[in-house]
C-alpha cells in the first residue's frame, strides 16, 4: 500500500498533480497555505495505485511517496 504526503506550505497550487493523477485522489483544498495558496491534498488515499505520477509533475517538490515501507524522494532541492 502507498501513503502520499503533500508539504501544504510547498504547493503553489498549480494542479498539475491534481490533473495527473490517473485514480482522482487528488483534490484541491479549502484551506490557504502560508504562501497565500489553495494546496493540493489526497481527497481518498485507499485507492492510490503508487503510480507516482503525482511526485514526478509537481514542479515544487512538495510530494513525498512511500511505497510498502520504501519511502521516494525524486529530487531534493
């Protein structure tokens, strides 16, 4: 099983991770981050297939994936 973690006070709200996910975990918030920004958070966790589709596009870094233990970090800026 994976468990997605998204750093709110890194998004900028792009969406990309949003519209590249292909299972629609991904969804929007409500709540604005300390940047001033709607933040992207995984709206239904139990259905992520670990793709990491979601770490790859987001151009800020703020997506962390762990895989049965294994935790992904793409980059580290």
């Amino acid at each position: 099983m994976s468990k997605i973690t998204i750093d709110p006070n890194k998004c900028k709200g792009c969406e990309l991770c949003v519209k590249a996910c292909p299972e629609q975990i991904l969804a929007m918030g409500k709540q604005l981050n300390v940047k001033g920004y709607f933040y992207a958070q995984v709206a239904e966790q139990p259905r992520c297939i670990g793709c990491r589709i979601c770490c790859i596009v987001c151009p800020d870094v703020a997506i962390e994936m762990a895989v049965q233990g294994t935790m992904y970090k793409y980059f580290d800026y």
